[in-house]
C-alpha cells in the first residue's frame, strides 16, 4: 500500500493552482443521467472520487469519454436502475438516486459508503422521507433501499437537518417530477446554486437555489450542454492554512476567494497576512499567529472540511482555541495522532477540542482516517521536524489530485512510496 512520506520543515514558497471542485463534481456528474443528451464537464478534477463516479456511471450504461481535465458523457438509454456495490466506497453516491429515480422512477442502492466521519453509517433518512414526500414509496431490505414511483409528484420537503447531497438529490428528482415542490431549510453551498444554474440552463425550472427555500416547477425533459467546475473552495482554504501554518509566502491561483470570507475574516484576526483578488489568495510570511477559536458550520459559516487542516493551523498558533464541530460526529478523533506529534491538545467531548499552542511538531508514523484529516496530517508533516509517514492515502487521493507532485513543486518534500 503506498505512504507518503515528508521530511519537515522546508521552506515553502511559490504558487499553487487550485482544481475543480470535488464536491461540484460529484452532483454534475450524476446529474448527467437526467438527459439523453451528452454533457460535457470541464475542469474535472482527477481524483479518485471522480474515477469511481465515473465508474458508477458507465453501470448504468454511460458512454463516457474522457480527456486530461474533462469529460462528455452520453446516456442515451439507462440500462439499469439499481446501483453497485461500487457505492459503499462513495458517500457522494447517494447523489445518483436524484436522477435516477427522475429518469426510471425506480432506484435500488446499497447504503453509500465514504469517509467514517458521522454518526453510525452516516444517515440517509432525509433523502429517503423527501423521496416519500415526492410520492415514492421506499423499502429497505438486505442492506438495499428500493425506491419506486410510478409517477413522481411536486411535494414540500423541510431538511430538519441541512444536508448539501440532501437538498441537490432532492433538486434533482423533483426536476422531472409532475408539478411543484418547495425544498425547505436547504444547504447554501454555492456548488448548489451553480448546479441549479446549469439545469435551468438545460431547461429545468428552478428558483432559490442559493438559498434555504428552493422551489422547484417540473418540467418533461431537459436537454444537456456544457459545465465548467468551479475552483474547489475547500482546496484553496487548505492550501491557505498550509501557507500560514509554514510560515510560507504562496500565491493561490484559480481560485475564488469570495467563497472563503469565514476563513479571511479569521485570518483578518489572528495575524495572517494575506492579499486576495478575484481569481487569486496571496499568503504572506505571518511568523506571530494568534489563536481563535471556531465553530464549524453550514455555508457560509466555517466549513467543516476546513476544520482538521485549521486544527493544525491552531498547534502553532499562540494561545488556546476551541474547535467546535457541529456536523460530524468522528471529525475530531484524528486530533489523538496531532497528540503524538507533540500537540497540546485537549478532547472535551466528540465534538470539541481544546488547542493550546504553540508546540514544536515531531514526525509520526500516522494513518489517514478520512479526506480532510488526511491533508491536515500532510500539512502537520510539512510543519514538524523530522520524518513523518502518513498511510492509508487512498484517502486522500480521493480529494486532492497529485498532491505530492504539486506540494513537492513548492519546495515541500513529500514523497510516494510503495511499503
Ligand atoms: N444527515 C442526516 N440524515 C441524512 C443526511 C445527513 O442526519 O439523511 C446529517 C449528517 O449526519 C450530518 C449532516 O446531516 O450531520 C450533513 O451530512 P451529509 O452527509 O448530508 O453531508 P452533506 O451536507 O451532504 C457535503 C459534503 C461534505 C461536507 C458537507 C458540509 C459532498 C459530497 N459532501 O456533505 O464533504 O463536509 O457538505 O456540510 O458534497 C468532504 O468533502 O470531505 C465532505 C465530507
């Protein structure tokens, strides 16, 4: 199984660009099932989360042509309603029932897989009660939910709990169902707007998106053209937080720095200097971080996929943070490996830390246990004297692509290596 390894403490500098979003991927391409149409995505991301979309997609009978840094993908004919056991490897899964059920108003899957960062399995009972408020009924049995609907209706729907996968899966269902549907307390994320956009722009009638009501008018059909991925918000932030946290200056191109305000209004606070225009983040040299404590939140507040790379921004921060996770209950457990690199830290409960810094960093032996602390880990690598091995890397090649050979293009040394 291959690690990476890293040999701390080198100087960091130079410019960094920023890929397609991860999280904007993984709905347009299950979106491509609601038309007949070939769609082509542009500013793909290579990620292994992708590769296994990809996959997904062609079970279900999709021609898919791919190129360097895009794809056109064609499904005339949807040769099969139930998803493969491929899924228990994606949560973002999940997202394919939306179209699926729109387009053979039936849809059988196992319960979607990913990152061990919620309670249990991670729940699916929102998608399953919206797909019941759009008339559907759902049975479960064997580990398989089966959904049928021989005519999909407009219905409401209130997400007692806000979901982004929730509200664009139930977006894309109740594109081609008969009437209205009024989505409430939705996800703000601005991957959901961009995905509305572009279906609006394939002919389907949908307001809100962006915001917590999204009303949706069904149409018959909806054609299928372009879509270019937005920068991924979530990767720009975390090379932000590396930057600061080496105390590197780094230059973060193709990105959108109004999709960050949570993390620079921070970095405003504690000292992190930084000069930002509209497609690009400059990080200056900041040797004197304050701490200051988060709270993780639903867009636009501060992301949870930020918090594992902030958690290691705060060891060399001076003074005491808390980390408050909200959303996910296994978020924070990767803070015990922080621990052992010589990190100050305190666990109060699951969902919250106390991070007490400045510390000197220590290489480790570590394991990735999920996407984002997986990163956190590399940039605690970057931080720490001497050598720190991460495995178990699958997880983070899900999320970053090349990130080794674009960190090692900075200056960092990290390494692939086969054990
Ligand atoms: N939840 C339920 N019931 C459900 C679904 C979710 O109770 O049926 C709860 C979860 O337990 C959790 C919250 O709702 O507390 C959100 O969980 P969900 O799995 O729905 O997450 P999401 O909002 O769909 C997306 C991203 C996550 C990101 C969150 C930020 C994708 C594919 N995933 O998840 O990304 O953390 O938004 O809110 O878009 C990542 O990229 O590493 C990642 C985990």
């Amino acid at each position: 199984m291959p690690k990476f390894v890293i040999n701390g403490q080198r100087p960091l500098a130079g410019e960094i660009s920023v890929r397609g979003a991860k999280n904007a991927a993984l709905k347009i391409l299950p979106a491509a099932l609601l038309s007949a149409e070939p769609i082509t995505i542009k500013n793909l991301p290579r990620i292994q989360d992708v590769d296994l979309s990809i996959k997904l997609l062609e079970e279900l009978g999709a021609e898919v042509d791919r190129g360097q840094d895009s794809a056109t993908i064609r499904i005339e004919t949807i040769t099969d309603s139930r998803i493969s056991a491929t899924a228990n490897k994606l949560r973002a899964s999940v997202v394919f029932t939306g179209p699926l059920l729109a387009r053979m108003r039936e849809v059988r899957f196992p319960h979607p897989g990913g990152c061990v960062i919620g309670a249990g399995t991670r729940p699916i009972d929102l998608f399953l009660e919206g797909f019941a408020a759009l008339g559907a009924e759902v049975e479960e049995a064997d580990g398989y939910y089966s959904i049928r609907a021989d005519k999909l209706s407009g219905g409401e729907y209130f997400f007692t709990t806000i979901s982004v996968t929730g509200t664009e899966t139930l977006m894309m269902a109740a594109v081609l169902a008969e009437g209205k549907t009024i989505l409430k307390n939705c996800a703000l994320e601005p991957e959901i707007a961009a995905l509305a956009a572009y279906l609006n722009s394939q002919g389907a009638k949908i307001s809100g998106a962006g915001t917590a009501t999204i009303v949706i008018d069904g149409v018959k059909r909806i054609s299928a053209g372009e879509f270019t991925i937005m920068p991924d918000r979530i990767e720009a932030g975390t090379f932000a937080i590396m930057a600061a946290a080496t105390k590197a200056e780094l230059t973060i191109r193709d990105c959108d720095p109004s999709h960050l305000e949570a993390l620079l209004s921070i970095f405003s606070k504690i000292g992190v200097k930084f000069s930002a225009g509209k497609d690009y983040l400059t990080i200056r040299k900041s040797p004197d971080i304050s701490s200051y404590s988060v709270k993780t939140h639903e867009y636009p507040g501060f992301p949870t996929d930020l918090q594992s790379p902030y958690t290691v921004l705060m060891t060399q921060a001076r003074g005491s943070a808390i980390i408050h996770e909200t959303i996910y209950d296994r978020r924070l457990l990767f803070t015990d490996m922080l621990a052992q690199m010589g990190a100050d830290i305190i666990m109060c409960d699951p969902h919250r830390v106390v991070v007490n810094g400045p510390s000197k960093l220590y290489g480790r032996k570590l394991t990735s246990p999920d996407l984002r602390a997986g990163i956190a880990m590399i940039i605690a690598g970057l931080t720490a004297e001497g050598k720190t091995e991460i495995d178990n890397i699958y997880q983070i090649d899900r999320g970053y692509e090349r990130i080794d050979e674009r960190l090692r293009s900075l200056g960092a040394d990290i390494t692939r290596q086969d054990d």
